[in-house]
C-alpha cells in the first residue's frame, strides 16, 4: 500500500475516535498490526497528526474559547473557573507523563494490551452508565474543583493505550456526578492542553526521526484527522444524548475481544 494511501487511512482513523470514548491510539496501533505497517515508522506520524483534530475543537468551540480568553483577563468569574478547571484536571497528566513517559511508550508497541484495555474499559463503560447518579451542572465552568482533580487523576489511567482518553475523562466525571453533556465537553477542552503537551514532547523527543520527506504526509493525516474529527465531534453530542454511552461500550468489547482472538491466531 502506498504511503499516501496509508497517511489518509490513519488520518481518518485518528479523526473518527480520538473523541469517543474507544481509544484513538489504541485504533491506530491496532490498524498498523492489522494492514502490516511497520509500527516503529508510523509511531511519531500517529502523534504528529494530532494537531489536525484538536484544530477540530478549537474551530468548532472558538466562539466560547474567546469569550473564556477575553473574560478571563477582564476577570469573569465564569472564565476564570473554566480555565482553573481545565488547569486543575490538566496538571496529573503533566507530572505522571514526565515520570512514566518512557514506560509508557513501550506499552505503546504491545497490541495485546490494547486489546484487552478496550474490552475492560467497554464493561467499565456500562458499569458507569447503570450506576452513575449525575446531574445538569451547566457547563464545565460550573464544575468543582474537587471534580476536576479527580477527572485530571482518572485521566492518566488513559496513558495505558487503548483506554481511552476521552473515555477515561467522560466517565471520570460521570462517576463525581457530572451530567453526559459536559462531562464530554470537559473531555474535549481538556484535550487541548493535555493532547498539544504530548504532542510537543514527543515531536521534541523523537525530532531526530523526522525528515522533510515526511512533513507532506504528515500535512495530509492532520488534514483528514481536522476533517473527520469537525464532523464526528458535531454527530458525537447527539448520540450521547440519545443514546448514552453503552453503544461504544458494546463496540469497544466486539472490537477487542476480535482483536485478541486474530493476535492469539497469528
């Protein structure tokens, strides 16, 4: 398969879950096992095309990110809870990343842990889903502090790949009795911080490996992953509200106990 092929199909593998709650690194190191790419070669192309959708938030919320920016300088208490929470629930994963960071990225060759991670995490999700007794708090800037450090905490159970950031975080909330609307909202404005840090950390760390050669497909993956997540983010509300979140808990277990049996087949 050609390497412009492969950099759309992991663009749009990278966009459609990296903000449901199935593990977007968990898919992609899963898609390089499954169509025989060479892990090591596309490991930093899978965190370079990050930015594309977290650009995705950033366009699709931009008019609430700039009344949080603007009002927290003219010091709106709103704003300046909004951003106290996500700075609050962003500081575990900075302390724990730096710690475990390398550790971490040696899970991130075992596809055998991922898959097992995604079927946990499934029955963890319907668990979360039966018992959580949440109510509408409004938004994340109405959101405690207490409840933003536990989310920040539960958030590094997701450096384990295939559990999931966004998962992690929206049941996270769930679970301190956010309501599903903006505990998933948490989860995506906590992406922003939390994603672009282990982004420039590991582009940092792993600049050597990086050729010009690799900056057009790397544009290309960032530009299907802006694309793909702008749609799946806007579709992802709706469901939720609808639906819950057992559809993905079901989906996470289907995909990884298949996972398991084809690397147990191999």
């Amino acid at each position: 398969m050609g390497i412009w092929l492969t950099a759309i199909i992991l663009g749009i593998v990278e966009g459609l879950t990296e903000f449901l709650p199935v593990s977007s690194t968990g898919h992609l190191i899963l898609a390089t096992e499954l169509l025989g790419y060479d892990a090591a070669r596309w490991a930093i192309f899978n965190i370079a095309i990050q930015p594309g959708a977290i650009l995705a938030i950033v366009v699709l919320y931009r008019k609430l990110f700039w009344e949080m920016f603007t009002g927290f300088f003219r010091r709106d208490r709103q704003a300046i809870a909004f951003v106290r929470n996500l700075a609050l629930a962003f500081f575990p994963a900075v302390v724990l990343g730096l710690a475990f960071g390398d550790y971490i990225e040696l899970l991130l060759e075992n596809a055998v842990v991922v898959a097992w991670a995604l079927v946990i995490g499934g029955f963890a999700i319907l668990l979360v889903e039966r018992f959580a007794k949440t109510r509408d708090v409004g938004g994340v800037a109405n959101v405690s502090a207490r409840q933003s450090i536990l989310v920040g905490l539960v958030q590094c159970i997701a450096m384990i790949p295939g559990v999931s950031r966004s998962g992690a975080t929206i049941l996270g909330a769930m679970s301190f009795g956010v309501d599903r609307k903006t505990a998933a909202e948490f989860s995506f404005f906590l992406a922003l911080p939390t994603l672009t840090g282990a982004t420039v950390l590991q582009l940092f760390k792993h600049r050597d490996a990086i050729t010009t050669n690799d900056l057009g497909l790397i544009a290309l993956g960032s530009l299907v992953s802006f694309v793909v997540a702008w749609a799946v983010i806007k579709a992802f509300l709706a469901v939720v509200t609808r639906y819950g979140f057992a559809p993905f808990a079901w989906y996470r277990i289907i995909v990884g106990v298949a996972a398991l049996i084809w690397l147990g087949m191999r």
